[in-house]
C-alpha cells in the first residue's frame, strides 16, 4: 500500500510502500517517553520502499535494551517523532510513527509489541465516557 506523511509544521514529508499486515501498537517503555504517550503506532517500511520528498529530520541516536542502536528521527522545528531506523548506510527496517500518516485510519495495528510493559488500565479505556471535542 503506498502511503505518506509529513510533521506537523509540513517541513519533512515522505512517501513509502508499506505492508498493512505488518503495522504494529508497540508498548515499550522508550515509546512511551519518547512519544510522551502511551504506546506507539508503528507503520514498518524498508529503505527501498521509503522516500523522503521534503526536509532533513534531525536526529538522536538510542541504545535499546537488546544493545541495538536506532535513529530516532524527528522534525527540528515542531518536534514531530516521524520514525525509528538503524545506524549506518543501511537504514534497514524503517518504523514510521502512524500519527504521521496520512493514511493512518486504514493502518490499524495487527498485533501488540512490548506488551509486558503496557499500561494496566488500557483495557479499560473502552468503556470511559466519550466528549467529541475539548470540553472546556
Ligand atoms: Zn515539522
Ligand atoms: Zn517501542
């Protein structure tokens, strides 16, 4: 499926090729800090399938629990997460965020990563009251 995306401010945009089946919710305890939310919305693509059409993301480099080093890239100028790829000439598997897709409502995630660290109440949020917009 051919989908893109861009930040919030539209300064970085790219396109890509992505498979549905792989898109992923991912519970890690570094998505959480670094999305600054509860879990990540992970829409995976490969260096091939990937191209940027705007802007240069700048970037930070984190070590995971398994040793591995990932680019964490992200817009300079609104603080957009816009994905996660390896270090290197090779970018490898390249995770974008899914709120940066445009075609995010037809990318719904396939499976739980990281689920030992999910946050307990999430389970429960189906039930909570619903306010369309902002209530105050
Ligand atoms: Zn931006
Ligand atoms: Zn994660």
């Amino acid at each position: 499926m051919k989908i893109d995306g861009a930040c919030y401010c539209g300064e970085i945009a790219f396109e890509a090729e992505v498979n549905p089946e792989h898109v992923a919710i991912c519970h890690c305890t570094d998505c959480q800090t670094m999305s600054g939310t509860t879990f990540r919305h992970i829409v995976p693509t490969s260096a091939e399938g990937f191209c940027l059409v705007s802007g240069t993301p700048k970037t930070y480099v984190k070590t995971a629990e398994s040793g591995n080093r990932r680019v964490m890239a992200f817009c300079a100028n609104c603080g957009t997460q816009l994905w996660a790829c390896d270090e290197g000439d090779d970018p490898g598997r390249i995770a974008l965020r899914g709120g940066t897709v445009r075609q995010r409502e037809q990318l719904a995630p396939k499976r739980h990563l990281w689920h030992r660290s999910a946050q307990p109440w999430l389970g429960d949020i189906g039930d909570l009251p619903r306010i369309e917009k902002q209530p105050f």
